[in-house]
C-alpha cells in the first residue's frame, strides 16, 4: 500500500520515505510534491467566498488527483489496481467522515484502485475575496444561468452552441492543463459570444515517477464545477443551478468492447452510475447536486447532426480535440477509439475536418500490432452485438437505471453502428 499525507503547511509534513510520498496542497516547495499552487490565488479573485464543504470537496479532489498520478500502476502487483491510503486536513473533517465508504467505493469504480481516506482537523479555511475588481466580478456572471464544462472537445463544444441556441447563458468550467487551455481560448474565441470562462489547474508536481491514465480526471472536473455553481449560486440566488457535463452516450456508458478492455482500457469518467454516486455523496455533504448530461442518449454523430448552429461547429471543429493520446506529439493520432468514434462522427453528421492525424489512412495500420489494437477490439465488438445480450454487456459495466435500459442499450448499438460506417467508408471490409 502507497501512503500519501498531505497538508496546506509544508511544515506539517512527514518526510518522505519508499512507500510514504508527503504532498503540500495548495503551495509550492522544494522539497516535497505539491499541487494546486495557483488555486487559492484563483479562488480569491472570484467574486464571493466558497462554503466550507466546497473547499473540503476541492482538497479531496487535489489529494485524489494527486495519488493518481504520482503513484505508477505498474507499482501495484497486477500492474493496474493500486492500493492508496490518503491522509487529509479538511476544514470540516467529521462532514466528511459521514460519506467515507461512499466515497472510497465511488473512486474505486472509476478509477478500479482501493482507496482508502483519513479526514483530520486543521484543513485549510475558505478564502476571501480580493476586494479590488469585488464588485465588477459580481457583475460579470449576475445574469448567467448555468454551469458547463468545457473541455475543449467536441462535445463540450457542441453543447455550449446548444446551451446559447436555447437561450442558456453559461459559466464555462475548464482544467486548463497545459495545451488543454490552448484549445479552449481558440474555441471560445471563434464564438460569436463572449463568455465568463473559469479556468484551473491542478498542476501536480513530484520528483517520483508518474502515472499517465488519470482515471480520476472527471472527479476533479466536477469538483471545479460544483465550486463554479456554489459561486454562481451565492450571485444569482439561484439554488437549482446546474452542473452541465456534455458527453454523448456511447462514450459515457464506454461498455467494454471486449473482456481484456474491462479494467485498464474503459474508463468510466462520465458513466451514469458514476455521476449517480457523485450526486449522492454532494447532497450529504450539503453542496449543489444537480449534475446533467444532456446528450446521454445521443451518439457524437448525432450530436454533430443535431447540434442548433452546424456553421458555426464547421468554424470550430479543427481546434477540437478528441484524441486520448494528443498530449504526447500535440497531434491526434486518428485510430484510438475516441478518435475513431470522432472521425464516424463527422462522417455521419456530414461535416468535413481539414486536419491530420498522425494515422489518416486507417487502413493502413490494420496489419500493425502496435497500433491496430483499438480497431480490431472495435471489429470484434460489431461482430459481438449480432449474438449478445446487449442489456447484459452495458449492466457488466455497472448498474444503470432499468427504465431507461432500453434507451442505453439503443445508443450503443448506434454507436457502433456508426464507426461501422465509418470503417467500410475506409475501405474495411466489415462481415
């Protein structure tokens, strides 16, 4: 088991030892890991004071984030599942005692490691606002009416085009990593609306060797999103705001395409039971709860076909990004199955992409065992649908709500059905 202790005072932290790795949050030093250096100084220049609970969930989102990537999974003796025990401060630690085991096993589904938490005194307390600008920041998100994440993908941009068409006025929500913010300003700049975009970053930092599957990306997402709504609640007075998560159907559910991609290659970062989880554990600790998906029935190409203002997604579709891998060579590598699932997309929603994928011609790489993986599992699964139970396949994922299972089961088979078209558009032969 990995220990990790972490406290806002560098002082406080034990020193570092072979399975113990001490984290400052919140701060910045030289001698041990650190993460969310900036984020109080972002904090502090909103217009209001975040409640307790909201700044307790934002050290848990940091700690988590945190052993998520500096522990390595191939530490762990299967080479995937770690066992993580995290040490925490928090503001109201007795709060959060009480969603303890809802937590752990919540965390354990998305990210498929045991997780173990133990909440302190002595967390770090909200806050103020700077009082210089106070009083124009208020004004600035007074008439908006929503929060939405936005990512820089796709989909994310598709449903802030939708959000304006319906008369919505967003507050946008991104992490800004490196290269994400990039896309994010261009995106937002080629819109005819000028928005309120608050952006993060966790920005971790260790000297240890670290973990690049960020499983747990979506729990700190929602952590900066939920913070966003609190915000926006306290200017507005309005307390049914939503949390808005744009992801379309057959990415969120993301059913394993075959038995090996059940642990590491199906992530869960969207998936209904996970946002079902999260909503449960944010209404005990008494923060916002009222997280939607819109488009959790609609395929990306279905998206793309319905989105309300087709020229204006034509405009931005090339500063989109889908691709699982791009943070490595800043270019999309066209055959995962994110980027597959995108490309199917564009065909079927009949608008045309003018970048380049490190792979254009898919095809080609149908005899490489280096990089036809994804492919064939997708190949594989379009010949499993023919024979299986499909309600069984997408419930051996996790549980979903039986009312609706008709409608799950109905967006992955379109899903599926349109990287089929796609693939025999490519010149793949499908039986």
């Amino acid at each position: 088991m990995k220990q990790l202790v972490f406290n806002h005072d560098e002082k406080k932290l034990p020193k570092a030892s072979t399975n113990l790795i001490p984290v400052q949050l919140f701060g910045k030093n030289n001698q041990t890991s650190y993460i969310g250096n900036n984020i109080i100084d972002n904090l502090c220049h909103k217009p209001v004071q975040i409640p307790p609970q909201a700044m307790d969930f934002l050290s848990v989102a940091m700690a988590v984030t945190a052993a998520d990537t500096f522990v390595p999974r191939s530490d762990s003796e299967d080479g995937w599942t770690r066992e993580l025990s995290l040490e925490l401060p928090l503001f109201e630690p007795i709060r959060w005692q009480a969603v303890r085991e809802d937590l752990e096993r919540t965390l354990h589904f998305l990210s498929g490691d045991i997780w173990h938490f133990k909440f302190i005194a002595g967390g770090l307390r909200p806050q103020s606002p700077v009082p210089r600008r106070w009083r124009e920041n208020r004004q600035l998100i007074a008439d908006l009416d929503c929060v939405s994440l936005f990512s820089g993908g796709l989909d994310s941009a598709i449903g802030v085009i939708d959000l304006l068409h319906s008369g919505h006025k967003p507050l946008l929500v991104s992490h800004a990593y490196k290269g994400d913010k990039t896309h994010q300003d261009t995106i937002k700049s080629r819109l005819s609306e000028s928005f309120i975009n608050y952006q993060f970053n966790a920005d971790p930092h260790c000297d240890c060797p670290s973990d690049i599957t960020m499983r747990t990306r979506s729990f700190n997402f929602i952590a900066f999103g939920i913070i966003s709504v609190c915000i926006l609640q306290q200017v507005t007075s309005n307390n049914s705001l939503e949390l808005i998560i744009p992801e379309n159907g057959f990415i969120s559910l993301n059913a394993p395409l075959t038995l090996r991609r059940i642990g590491s290659l199906s992530t869960r970062t969207t998936h209904p039971f996970f946002i079902k989880s999260m909503c449960k554990i944010l209404k005990a600790v008494g923060l916002p709860n009222i997280i939607q998906n819109p488009y959790q029935f609609m395929t990306k190409g279905e998206m793309i076909a319905n989105c309300s203002d087709k020229n204006i997604l034509q405009t931005i579709l090339d500063d989109t990004v889908s691709c699982s891998h791009w943070h490595r060579t800043n270019q999309q590598c066209g055959i995962c199955v994110p980027c597959l699932i995108r490309r199917s997309a564009v065909l079927v929603g009949n608008i045309k992409e003018r970048i380049a994928y490190q792979n254009d011609n898919v095809k080609s790489v149908l005899d490489s065992r280096n990089k036809n993986d994804d492919i064939q599992s997708i190949m594989l699964a379009m010949e499993k649908v023919k024979s299986t139970n499909v309600k069984s396949w997408i419930l051996n994922n996790a549980p979903l709500p039986y009312s609706d299972i008709d409608k799950y089961e109905q967006v992955f088979r379109n899903g599926l059905e349109e990287v089929k078209k796609y693939l025999i558009h490519s010149g793949i032969a499908i039986q």
